[in-house]
C-alpha cells in the first residue's frame, strides 16, 4: 500500500535534496524512484485483489471479508492515484500558462 506520508508530504526527498544543495539530477532520481516504488505497490494491490477474488469464485478462499478488504485497499489506491495524476496534470497546464 502507498504510505499516507508519501502521499501528504510536499517536501519530499527531491525538494530536500536540492535544499541541501543536491543536484537537479539527483533529485530527478529520487523522484522517479518514489513514483515507480508507489506504482509498483498499486500494482501490488491490484494483482492481490485479483487473486483473492479468483481464489474465493474458485472456492478456495472462505473468507470473504479478506478479499473485499483487499478490493477495497485496491479500489481507494487506485482513485487516489487517479487523483493525484489530474492533479499534477492541472499543475503542469497551469506553468504552461505562466509568462515568463
């Protein structure tokens, strides 16, 4: 699952690194570190909601809370991550707009 602090956080390691006097590229590295660490877990969580769906049509699973549980973690990571991308989209347009 993607920690809330990954996602509440705005000074992130990249924003830290280029106020400790990193450099542009390093912080271009831990960005795109973080971003495939938290793709890679929403894939995580989708392929488990999905196996244990399998497993309970399949009869192998009793536990059903568990598996609309596991749909549920899926489900809300995968609006929240659908959130954050119409919000960077949003931010992105908006530079585009700035004069300079």
């Amino acid at each position: 699952m993607i920690p809330l602090t990954t996602l509440q956080s705005t000074s992130g390691p990249a924003q830290s690194q280029l106020q400790k006097g990193g450099s542009p590229s390093e912080a271009h590295r831990s960005f795109s570190v973080q971003l495939k660490n938290a793709v890679d877990q929403l894939n995580h969580l989708q392929v488990e909601s999905d196996e244990k769906t399998k497993a309970l049509a399949a009869g192998e699973i009793d536990d059903l809370h568990d598996v609309m549980i596991a749909s549920q973690k899926a489900g809300i990571t995968m609006q929240t991550a659908v959130e954050v991308q119409g919000k960077v989209i949003d931010a992105y347009k908006e530079m585009m707009r700035m004069q300079v």
